[in-house]
C-alpha cells in the first residue's frame, strides 16, 4: 500500500479538454533531488536565481493568503 496520495483530474475546457492526469506525491528526497536539479538547470542557463528566489516567495505567500486546497 502506497502512502503517498494521489488526485485523477479531468481537463474540461481549452486546448487539452477531455485530457486526463494523474497526479501523485513525490516522496521528499526525490523532491528536493529534483528541486535541485532544477535549479542548477536554471542557473546554468543564464537565468538570475536572486529573481527566481523573489517570484517563489511571491507565489507562496500568495498560496498562504488564499488557504489553496488541491
């Protein structure tokens, strides 16, 4: 039995309409490896982190404020 969740989404509208996903948890250490990756990625494309770092804090707070549920 699998301890990490996962959701079925249908897509309803717009170009993808009637596509379906399934999104599943990532455990935590494949997550930060990922994370990490990414943003290696990033910095070694020419991509300011200092940037990245601002528009993160942005998005958070804004998940924060809103009380997202998925």
């Amino acid at each position: 039995m699998s301890l990490l969740n996962s959701k079925t989404i249908t897509i309803e509208s717009g170009r993808d309409a009637g596509k379906t996903f399934v999104i599943t948890e990532m455990p935590i250490v494949k997550a930060d490896d990922w994370a990490m990756r990414a943003l290696f990625t990033i910095a070694n494309g020419g991509v300011d982190i200092q940037l990245v770092n601002i528009l993160i804090n942005i998005t958070l707070i804004k998940v924060i404020v809103s009380g997202w549920n998925y």
